[in-house]
C-alpha cells in the first residue's frame, strides 16, 4: 500500500516534510518486506529512456521515468536504511544530473558518511542558478553541518567571484567556506589562477605569504610587478628566518622605487639600500651588494639628484 501511495503520486502531493514523512514510515515499518516488493516493483516497470531532442514529447514514456526515479528513491532509502548507501547516492546524483535538484544526494551522502562530498556538492549546487530550490538546500545543510554548514556569505565567495572581484576580504571568506581538508587545495588553485591573470601581483604575494607559500612569494618578487611597498612589508615579516631573501626582496624594492617616477618614491630607495647593505653585511653578502649598487647607479646615471640622495645614505 505505502509503494502505491508514493508511486501514485502524480499531482507532487507529497513534497517537502510529507514526502520525508512518508519516506520514514516506509523506509523504518517496511524492512525486508519493503525492500523485497522494491525489487519486484522494479523488475515489473519497463525500462524506459527519456526522449531524445529530435523525438515527440511522449506522456506516458515521461509517467513511466517518473515512476521509476520514486521507486529508486524509495528502494534507495530502505537499501540505506539497512547500513547500504551506494544505490541511494547513485540516484540522488542522477536525480541532480536530470533535475537540478540536489537535496537527495546531499542527504546520500551526508548519511554515508561522505561529508566532504556532500559539502562540496551543497556548495556548488548554491553557486549555480539553475539549482532547484536552493533556499530549501541551505536550511538542510545548517541541520546536516551545524559546525560546517554553508553561510550566504561564504557561498557568494566562490571562486569565480573571488577572480572577478579579488580582495584580501574576498579571500578570506572563500576560504571560509571550504571544508578544511580541502582548503590548501582551493586557495593553492585559486592564487594560481589570479597570478596567471598578472591582474593583482600584489595581492597575491601577500597571499602566498598569509598561507606559508613562501617559495611562491618568492618567484613573483622578480616575475611580476608586485609593488615596492609590498615588497618591503613581505620583507619585514621573513626577515628573522630568511634574512638573504629579505635582501633580496628590499633590493627589488629599491630598484622598484628609483625607477618611479615621482622624486618622492625615488628618494624612498635609498633607506631601503641602505637595509640591503647591513643585510648583506651580516649575512657575509657585502661584495653581492656592492655589485648589486653599482648597476644601479649606472641605470640611473643620468639622475645626479638621485646620485647625490645615494651619496648622502653613504651609497
């Protein structure tokens, strides 16, 4: 009787609490029983696939898939009742494929145990705008996750906005709203993807540098117009274990700030060199960096003002 009440259900009657009501009684009274008539009722339905795009619509071939995708959601619930959940993930995910609906899968999969699929399937279906009753998904994933579940914050942070839009904030919340055993993954795919795009090379140094990729950091100071400023403060917070690549990036700067412009920015090289020098002093660096000062007062040779700046740093 429970089968022909869910099977006969054309008119959606049953969506939303009654159909899980429903499912529940079922799934938990039926037992072996339940999954048995499951079987036959399966065995009895036609296999039926949906049209092609150049066939007629066909009512009763569309009844017919219907019926049988709630069969399988029920034979899927009473399977996982039962301890096995890889018939009901199966369905949850073609229901997703056909449908846009993902709540069965996200629910498959919760159950099974796959909590980061289950999560990461939630957060991609809340980003796409087909995706049927969304709303609905993020209520289910605050009662499924409550120590992980997806904020609307955290969603609007997807990958795709974070490269339209990259910011330090914009960074930060779409790290948020990854699983943490996923998180070095995405934020490394991610920067990688902003620093093919040479949009914001400084942005994405300090990035580098927030999550550890120091080597990263390193590679852009030379390959990207990361800015002097930038540079420098990167510089300041390596300093105390990497003090040879501290010089370095502080030179870079320096070269960055003598090329400006602007005779402010010019005369801002001259106490970053002066920091190169007692570096590379301590670092037993000294002729390095007088060859490293030397090319720089041939560049800028034809700048006597700046000339005499360097001379007044005792450069």
């Amino acid at each position: 009787m429970l089968i022909k009440v869910w099977l006969d259900d054309d008119d959606a009657v049953l969506v939303g609490p009654p159909e899980q009501s429903l499912l529940r009684i079922a799934v938990t009274a039926g037992g072996p029983a339940l999954r048995a008539a499951c079987r036959d009722e399966r065995e009895a339905l036609p296999l039926v696939f949906a049209a092609g795009p150049a066939e007629p619509l066909d009512s009763r071939r569309s009844a017919l898939i219907a019926k049988r995708t709630r069969l399988d959601r029920l034979y899927g619930e009473a399977l996982a009742f039962d301890g096995d959940h890889e018939f009901a993930v199966q369905v949850g995910f073609e229901r997703l494929r056909r449908e846009a609906y993902p709540h069965d899968v996200v629910r498959a999969l919760h159950r099974a145990g796959r909590t980061v699929e289950a999560l990461a399937v939630a957060r991609e279906a809340l980003t796409s705008p087909t995706t049927v009753g969304a709303e609905g998904l993020r209520l289910l994933v605050d009662r499924l996750f409550p120590d992980r579940g997806i904020r609307r914050g955290d969603v609007r942070a997807t990958e795709s906005e974070f490269l339209a839009r990259p910011s330090r904030e914009g960074f930060a919340a779409f790290v948020r709203g990854i699983p943490p055993d996923q998180r070095s993954a995405a934020a490394s795919r991610v920067l990688m993807a902003l620093q093919r795009t040479q949009r914001e090379p400084s942005l994405v140094f300090e990035l580098y540098l927030d999550h550890d990729r120091l080597l990263d950091a390193d590679g852009m100071a030379t390959t990207q117009r990361v800015s002097a400023e930038a540079l420098a403060a990167g510089a300041d917070r390596i300093l105390p274990l990497h003090p040879a690549m501290a010089a370095g990036w502080l030179l870079v700067a320096a070269h960055r700030l003598a090329d400006a412009g602007e005779p402010e920015r010019r005369a801002a090289a001259a106490p970053l060199l002066v920091r190169v020098r007692d570096l590379a002093a301590e670092t037993g660096r000294t002729e390095d960096f007088r060859r490293a000062l030397g090319r720089l007062r041939s560049r800028h040779c034809d700048r006597p003002a700046f000339l005499k700046l360097l001379r007044r740093h005792g450069l």
